[in-house]
C-alpha cells in the first residue's frame, strides 16, 4: 500500500562510437542486442559514447554508457567520465553501499555514494566482457521526486533483443493491444483462453508506485504478479487485461503528476475497451485490484454498473492515515523491536500524519528528523560514522519525507476515504489478505470492508485469509518487507487457488 522511496535504480546502456548528438525515444545498440526507452517526460539525447537522459525543471540527469573490461574498470571510468572527472580511486572504490541485484537481464551490482548533500547511484554488469552502467547524481528529494520513478521506467524497459526465446509456451495467447484513456494512450496485454469465446474477464490493476503490466517492481524484478495471474486464469477459461500504468512501458502520459483517481480514470478506459471486444462476454467483467490498485477497483466499480464483480487482493478500506499508522506498527514489530520503541514509533506516525494533513510542515520535518536520529543511533559505530554528519542526513532524509507528502498522488490519498466506494458496490466481492501482511492489517481492513458491504445490502461477500502470505502474497516468514527480496518468485498456490475457483463457481460455464 505504501509507496516507498527506496533507492533502486537499474538498467543500462551501450556505447555506440560515432553517434551524433540528437533526441531519439529509444536507446538502442545492436551490438549488445537491447534497447532502454525514453522514460515519460524526460529527454532521451544520444551523445558521442552515451545516451543522456534529461528532464527540465530538475536538476539531474541520468546517463547510460557501456565499454569493454571489467565492472570495476567501466564503473570507474563512467563516474570520472559523467559526474566527475576529478573523483579518485580512493573514493570509487569506498561505495557507502554495493550489493547485488538480480533482474531478468542478469546479475547487477549496484554501488551507492555520498558526497556533500548528494547520492551518486552507480549500477553496472558485465556481460560477454562488456560492461553496462547506468549512473546519476542526484540529492534524496530529487530522487524520490523524479530520478527513481525515471531509472526505474528505463529498468523495466531495458529489453534484450535475444531474450525472446525465454517468453513461455503460453505466448500465443497474449495480444498487445492500445486504447485511450481521455487523450492519453495506454498500452496492454490482453490474455484469452485458448477456448473459443466470449469469456468471463478480469481487469488486473496493479498497487502503488510506477508499475507495468507484469506488475513488476524493479527492487523485486523477479517479482511479476499481474502476469502470472493472468496465465493462471486463462488456464482456467478466464481473459485479462492488464496494462502498462500511465507513463511507464508504452504507455504515455505522465506517472508524476498522476493520482489515484486518475488511475482509476485509466481503469474505467479499460473497461470500456473490454466491452467493445467480440472475444468477451459483457457480462461478465470483473475487476482485480492488489493493494492500492483494490482501492482503484472499487472507485471503478460504485460508479459502473457494467463492473460484474471485484476481487480485493490487499486493499484498504479504510482511509490511509489509519492504515500507515498501523503499517508502522506492524513493520516495526516484524523488525525486532522492543514494544516500547514500537509504541514511539506508532506514536510519532500519528503526530506527523496530523501535522502533514493541516500543512504543518515545519513540524512534520521535525518529527522525522528526530526519528531519523535515534534510527542511526542504534546503528552500529562504524556504520553510523561512515553515514557522516548525523543532523545533516536527519534533515535531508525530512526534507526528503516532506517532498513524497507533497506529491500529487500523497496529497489525493491522505485525503481519500475508501469507504464511501465501497458501500456503493452490491455486485459479487471476494477479498483475500495475507495472514502477515504488514502493510494493509486484513485485521484493521476487514471489518471496514464487511461493514461498507452490508450498508451496501450487498449479500455475496466472501472473505478468505492466507495464513502465511505477506502484503505480496508471497510464502512468507515474518511479512516484513526486508523480507520480500529473500523469498521465492511466484505467488503463493493458496491465493491462486481461491481467486481461480471464485470467479469459475460464479462466471464460468
């Protein structure tokens, strides 16, 4: 449900000798077989030996470069090459930060820098003895508030050419398709049955930050929910469509500026477009919303009676200055921390969504930079000295908080009741939550939800529990999110199971 600042840039890009300077949308280089799109909103300028990513009104960019040799000599020379020529080996070789990655195009290896009030993010990999690297600099609020939602656009975009050969036996059943939401263009994958038609459909909507139609996050690239549903389903005689989210994959518009309610705009354009499909039967398109994206399944759903059922895979139901509170709560626990640093904590989250939802921000800086300080006081004494000057990282990670509360989307939902909506919709819901979900309590979230439906007079609501999945429906441990990028790919059998067998006993034939 929350949408996290976690820095996790990825992706790369080829050195291409004797490229003139001009825009293009797509980096491409048939040496090394790939190609990285233009994030939406940014400039995409191939130089002489990298392509640069700009975008105006922020002051950073991102570039991409790649050379023969070794991950260590090409990360070096593109820091020196691209941010500064004058960093040495003393500081190069020092990262605060280097640890692997693992994406669909292989193992990365991602380096964090700190230099005065400045991230450098270096990511790089070698393969068959050329290494790629992608590489910024940016400060923490220019981070949260552009240069990751761009890095990690191009991530999910960095496709190798070659890599065709690993899509599975069911890609045949999948069809890209398009279609306007307002005067934005969407792009998507509509699923079907290998059956003949008209079938029972459901619209996959992903949960927060930017996202594509896999549903991949890029700090869990291994990660891609929406597509496995999607092959699970049409196993089973049901279609889907899922699409890339506004300015994210092929889909334009801007990601940025977009809220809530204009996702759910993009939403109900989907549901236009799955009426008009000859392949589907009209009466019987459903909606299946993960996390934020069940909030967005309900909006959809009060207010078109087209909507034939709703599944609500982690979604809150009630408004979001109660579910991050408890979050906090939960998280915090599922840490290792003591009851009494836990009901600080809790305490501290109350007090700052109170002042950030009246505009006190000079109180909220102050809030987190004091929670800030006592997280780097239980570090350890050489981790906290290498973070540097304490007060000075406390108000750069405040100021970094403050600029997420102000975005566009933080601003919709701080101040959005989910149960309004859900009282509207009398049409058949099913919700599942995860028994350890951390992030949206099913204990806090389910008895909202079964209230709003009675006051709906809704008499089909089926509500089932995974005992042991997290807010990702993976098979988890303790639901911490530290814990997301340890587990298994793939989606936990029960869930599938439940939602599988739903929508067959109500919608199949």
């Amino acid at each position: 449900m929350n949408r996290t600042a976690a820095l996790v840039l990825a992706t790369a890009g080829i050195l291409v000798a004797g490229v003139g300077a001009e825009a293009a949308d797509v980096y491409e280089d048939p040496r090394a077989g790939f190609t990285v799109p233009s994030p939406a909103g940014w400039q995409l300028t191939q130089e002489h030996g990298y392509a640069r990513f700009s975008r105006e009104g922020v002051d950073a960019e991102v570039f991409v470069v790649a050379a023969p040799g070794s991950a260590e000599q090409v990360n070096a020379a593109a820091i020196q090459l691209l941010i500064d020529s004058e960093l040495g080996a003393e500081f190069i070789d020092r990262p605060l930060q280097a640890s692997p990655i693992q994406l669909a195009s292989g193992t990365w290896t991602q380096r964090i820098y700190q230099r005065d009030d400045k991230l450098i993010a270096s990511i790089s990999m070698e393969r068959d003895g050329m290494t790629s690297v992608v590489v910024t600099e940016a400060t923490q609020a220019e981070f949260i508030g552009a240069v990751n939602a761009a890095v990690n656009a191009i991530l999910m975009g960095f496709e190798f050419r070659e890599g065709d050969q690993a899509q599975d036996d069911t890609l045949h059943l999948r069809h890209d398709v398009t279609f306007d939401s307002g005067s934005i263009p969407l792009a998507g994958t509509l699923t079907l049955p290998e059956a003949d038609g008209p079938h029972p459909a459901v619209i996959l909507i992903s949960g927060s930050g930017a996202q594509d139609r896999d549903g991949r996050n890029p700090a869990l690239p291994r990660y891609r929910p929406m597509r496995w549903i999607a092959d699970n389903l049409a196993a089973h005689g049901i279609a889907t469509l899922r699409f890339d989210e506004r300015g994210i994959g092929e889909s334009q518009g801007d990601h940025l500026t977009a809220t809530t309610a204009d996702l759910a705009d993009d939403n109900e354009a989907a549901l236009r477009y799955l009426l008009a499909r000859p392949e589907i039967d009209p009466e019987r398109i459903g909606l299946l919303g993960h996390s934020e994206g069940g909030v967005i399944a309900a909006m959809v759903a009060a207010r078109n009676p087209d909507v034939a059922f709703v599944i609500n895979m982690a979604g809150s139901a009630v408004p979001y200055s109660e579910v991050v509170v408890r979050q906090v709560e939960l998280i915090a626990k599922a840490s290792g921390l003591a009851a009494d640093e836990v009901a600080v904590m809790r305490e501290r989250q109350i007090q700052a969504m109170e002042h950030a939802e009246a505009g006190e921000w000079e109180k909220v800086r102050e809030i987190v930079k004091q929670g800030t300080l006592e997280q780097i006081a239980r570090l350890p004494e050489a981790q906290a000295a290498a973070l540097g000057d304490p007060n000075e990282l406390a108000g750069r990670q405040a100021d970094a908080e403050i600029a997420g509360m102000k975005t566009p989307w933080m601003q919709f939902f701080m101040s959005y009741d989910p149960r309004p909506d859900w009282q509207r919709i009398t049409v058949p819901v099913l919700a599942v939550f995860g028994g350890l979900d951390t992030q949206v309590d099913a204990a806090q979230n389910r008895p909202a939800l079964e209230a709003a439906l009675r006051r709906a007079g809704n008499r089909d609501v089926t509500v089932r529990i995974v005992e042991d999945a997290n807010h990702l429906f993976q098979k988890a441990c303790t639901g911490s999110p530290e814990e997301y990028a340890v587990l298994g790919p793939g989606l936990h059998d029960e869930f599938l199971e439940i939602v599988t067998g739903w929508i067959s006993e109500r919608f199949g034939r």
